[in-house]
C-alpha cells in the first residue's frame, strides 16, 4: 500500500538517472545507512560479527569482483580463490616491511597488486572463451596456491608456512591483530564494502560497464561498433582482480588474523563465491549481495536451529547446507537465471501496481 510511484516526478535528467530513482527507496537506503554506520556497532558481539557480520561484507567485496568479471563482462573465472591469496600475501609483504604502514592503504596497494596479476592471467581471454576460459583460470587458482606453499618469501620464511597480520591501529582504534575488536572489524569491512560498491555501481552504468556488457551479449558485434575487446577484457580482469584482491586482504587481516593459503584460500574459495553470483544474480550489485547474504547466513541458520535447539548432529547439518545449496542453484539455473536480484526485481514491480494486474 505504501509502496507508490505516484507523485514521484522527475524534473532532470540526473533525477531520471538515479540508482534509486523513488524517493521510498532512497529513504530506505540512508536508513539502512544509519543503522549500519550508527547502530549495529554499538549491539554486535563477538559471535554474530565473526560469524555473519564480518564474512558477509568481505564476501559481498569478493562477489561484486567476480560479478562484475562473469556478470557483467561474460568472462568466466574459476580463480577467485587464488586472487582472495594475492591479496592476503601481499597486504601481509606490505604491513610487515613498512610497519608505518596504515592498514587501508595496504589493502588499497594489495588490491593494486592483484590487479596487475589478475591482467596477466587475463590475456588468454583475447584468445579463448567459455569453458577454455574457465580452465585457464582454475589453472591460475592451482598455479598461485603452489606458489605462495612452495615459495618461502612470500611468508617471510616462517617455519609453519603461516602467515600473521601485524597490529594496525586507525585513529587509535586497533583494526588488525588479535586484540581487535568486533565493532573495529565490522566498521572497517563495511566501509570497504560501501566505498566499493558505489565505484562497482558507477562503473557498470558507465562507459565500461556499457562496453562490458556489449561483450558479454556479443563480442564480434561490439568489436564492430567500435569496441576495443582487449581493453574491455583487460580492465575487466583487472577491475575485478582488484575487488577480489581487497576481499582476500580484509579476510586475512581483518578476519582471520592468520591464515595458511591451501586451507584458507583453496578452489572451495572460488566455487563459494561463484555460487553467490549465480543464487544472487548474474549482472547484478544487488545481485551480489544477496548471494553472499544468503551463503553465509544459511550455515548460520542451520546450526543454530537444528544443531543448537533441535540438537540434530553436526554433520547432518552440514550434508544438508549442501544440499539447499545445490538445489537453489538448479532452481535458479532453470528457472530464474537472474537470481534472486530477478526475484526482488519482481515483486517490487508488484507492489508498485497493486492491486492492480500485472
């Protein structure tokens, strides 16, 4: 009933051009804002920030890198596990040979660094597609989690083969380390995610995310009309590698402090977040958050339901998060290729008409 576009004029273009083009929208998203930015840090505990708070928004980062590549670009990517790692081994090179070093810029740099790797392995694509594609880049994810295990540098020699994030205070405040707090986590993570979702929002409404998207639906077409595919592949490789790079520094130093590559950040890493576009929505930001709401929360929702109270055994549990999982993703597949970004899509479409026929 309230949900109305009646009396919602534009006046200019820019109006007309806005992400959240109803006022009723734009209101929900500065409040979503306020509460975020002035609320959640004050109530989060140790438990729901580290279980779902914390995950979800590096997650989130990851998604968009790989949406923005799959969904919006059409080149398939099977490496984003092994990006997340450049990422976390170059925050960690950065953060303890300069330990003047802030925190977010070592992020930033890590996330430049895994631009420039994500380029390399993105010149097959000139070349190959498809499923080849997808090879070459499962390729790239095996290939980086040999390196960073066989290559004693990249974790300063440490006889474990453990890497740990060194202390990092902003502001006074510790964002880093094991004396970090919730609210610092959380606070850190989300600001990465706000600012980068508003560049992955106007890059795709843009003059890239048009020639992104021209190659998707037909690259010889967009060559054609002027499109230059080794600059819209490359910049897609490399916006994307960049996202996903950020996402592998802030699960390492901000969420789990201490990581080892093939357990952290093996091939289960790609198809985790390549299951969060896909249940989310291919083309999507919106798409991409809510891929990664959902793959998190669930194992979340599971264990504290049939384990915690209804005292179901562990593994039960387990099989079945599986289980949804792969059911939700053949659902999607057949019949809402679009995900669950479609999904909202639609129903906001009807509560804008109602009680009217759609």
């Amino acid at each position: 009933m309230l949900y109305r576009e009646a009396g919602d004029f534009k006046t200019t273009y820019v109006e007309d051009g806005q992400t959240f083009p109803l006022k009723l929208d734009r209101i929900g998203y500065w409040a979503l804002l306020v509460v975020a930015f002035g609320v959640v840090p004050f109530i989060v505990n140790d438990y729901w920030a580290n279980a779902a708070l914390v995950p979800f928004l590096i997650y989130a980062i990851a998604a968009l890198g790989l949406n923005i590549l799959t969904g919006y670009c059409g080149q398939v990517s099977l490496g984003t596990g092994g990006f997340m790692a450049v990422g976390a081994y170059a925050s960690y090179k950065l953060l303890t040979a300069m330990p003047w070093l802030p925190l977010p810029i070592a992020v930033i740099l890590a996330g430049l660094v895994t631009a420039a790797v994500g380029v390399l392995f993105g010149l097959p694509s000139l070349r190959i597609k498809g499923f080849y594609l997808a090879v070459a880049t499962l390729a790239a994810q095996f290939f980086l989690v040999w390196l960073f295990n066989k290559m004693p540098w990249f974790y300063n020699y440490s006889a474990s083969g453990q890497i740990t994030v060194p202390e990092r205070s902003v502001f006074g405040i510790i964002v880093s380390g094991p004396l970090t707090s919730a609210p610092a986590k959380y606070l850190t993570c989300l600001s990465f995610l706000l600012v980068l979702g508003w560049l992955a929002r106007n890059l795709t409404r843009g003059a890239s995310g048009r020639k992104w998207m021209a190659i998707r639906d037909m690259d010889i077409a967009a060559e054609i009309i002027g499109v230059n595919p080794l600059a819209a592949k490359l910049t897609a490789f490399a916006v994307s590698s960049f996202f996903v790079g950020v996402a592998g520094a802030l699960f390492f130093s901000v969420y789990l402090g201490a990581v080892e590559v093939g357990e952290a950040f093996g091939i289960n890493k790609s198809f985790l977040v390549l299951f969060m576009i896909i249940i989310g929505g291919l083309g999507s930001i919106f798409g991409s958050l809510a891929g990664a709401a959902f793959m998190v929360l669930l194992p979340v929702f599971l264990k504290n339901v049939l384990v915690l109270h209804l005292g179901w055994p562990t593994d039960v549990a387990t099989h079945l998060e599986v289980m949804i999982v792969g059911a939700m993703i053949i659902m999607f597949l057949i019949l809402e290729p679009h995900g669950i970004a479609a999904l909202w899509r639609v129903t906001k479409e009807k509560l804008r008409l109602w009680p009217f026929p759609h």
